[in-house]
C-alpha cells in the first residue's frame, strides 16, 4: 500500500488563496478538461507559504508564468514568494524580477527582485 507523503514546510506556514485558481480549486485553462483539479493546490484552493511573505514580484501575484497557461515559475502558482531577509534589491531587473532582455526570470536573483 502506499504512503501518504507529507509536505514539510520549516518555519511558520501563511495558508493563503490559491492566485492560480483563484481559490476555485479548478484549472483555470481547463487543461486537460474542464473537470481538472488545480495543478497548485490540488483542488484544495488554498496553498501555504513560509512568512515572512510577500507578493511574487515576477507574475505580480497573478500566479501565471508570463502570458502563458502554466504555473510561474518564480512562485510555483501560488501568486506569493517568501521575502528574502537583509535582501538588497537586484541591480540586473531593477527588483521586478524580470530580466530586461528576454523578459524571463531574472538570472542574478531567480524572479525574486532582491539577492
């Protein structure tokens, strides 16, 4: 029989509205159908994030990677990232966590906006 694995999240969680769903708990793109769970919360229409935290400054809290149907990649969907402490802004993407270039996450501070 198999084992229900558990998520370990270490510190203290913030349990918040899915941004990829918007707390429906259905894929917003109706991938693969109409009937599909949330690929980011799994249907629950919450996720967790460890505090301190604060708005992804990649997807800008939509939870959706750059025009496309898929989960950001900064913050995995969930619209929220856990802010760097004593982090200095990134120079590169000037802290929006974009690379100017391509548009893609920023290669200094990986979507974060701060190192």
């Amino acid at each position: 029989m198999a084992k229900k694995r558990k998520k370990i999240i270490s510190g203290n969680a913030k349990t918040l509205t899915c941004a990829f769903c918007k707390g429906k708990g259905k894929d917003p793109f109706e991938v693969p159908s109409k009937l599909s769970d949330c690929q980011v919360c799994i249907g629950r229409g919450t996720v967790q994030v460890v505090e301190p935290v604060e708005t992804c400054p990649y997807c800008k809290g939509e939870g959706i990677f750059f025009h496309h149907r898929m989960p950001c990649t900064v913050c995995g969907g969930r619209g929220s990232v856990t802010r760097i402490k004593g982090g200095e802004r990134c120079e590169k993407c000037e802290g929006d966590g974009k690379n100017p270039d391509s548009g893609l996450p920023c290669s200094s501070c990986y979507g974060l906006g701060a190192i």
